[in-house]
C-alpha cells in the first residue's frame, strides 16, 4: 500500500512538472518578451524629441509627434563617438 501511494505521488508530481514545461514556463516567457519589448519602445520614446515642420513651414521640436503630419524623431542623448552626416538641406 505505502508503495502505491509512492508511485501515485511520483505520477502526480511528473504531470505537474510536465505541464510545468509545456504550459506555464513558455507563457511566462512570452510574458518576459513582451513587458521588456513595451519597455523597450517606452524608454525610446522617453529619449526622443519630434522634428517637423507646420503648414506655414516653420520648423517645430516637440516631445509628443504630430498627428497627421510628417516628422523626424531625434534622440535627446548623443550616441557615444563621432558621428558624420553629409547630407546638406
């Protein structure tokens, strides 16, 4: 009898573990995916500024982009080195 409840126990416990590897392990991986992707585009967004221009051609720098008009984003924080643009406009 005591062996039995062995053998019940170590079956319930190699089912728990399989569905511990097959259901729960991946979806709080994909979990981990995606809160460090919204962090991610969120601490981007933080570190950018918006260029663009109006109707009336005046240049603007914004924290939030324009809705329906065209814009560059810009980083706030320089990237480390050197960097050369020879693009003239």
């Amino acid at each position: 009898m005591k062996q039995a409840g062995m053998v019940l126990l170590a079956l319930a416990l190699a089912a728990a573990a399989w569905w511990w590897f097959t259901a729960e392990m991946p979806r709080r991986e994909h979990a981990r995916i995606e809160a460090a992707e919204a962090a991610a585009i969120q601490a981007r967004r933080a570190d950018s500024l918006y260029r663009w221009r109006d109707d009336a051609g005046n240049l603007h720098v914004s924290d939030t982009p324009p809705k329906g008009r065209k814009y560059e984003r810009i980083r706030k924080t320089p990237r480390d080195g050197i960097e050369v643009d020879g693009h003239r406009g």
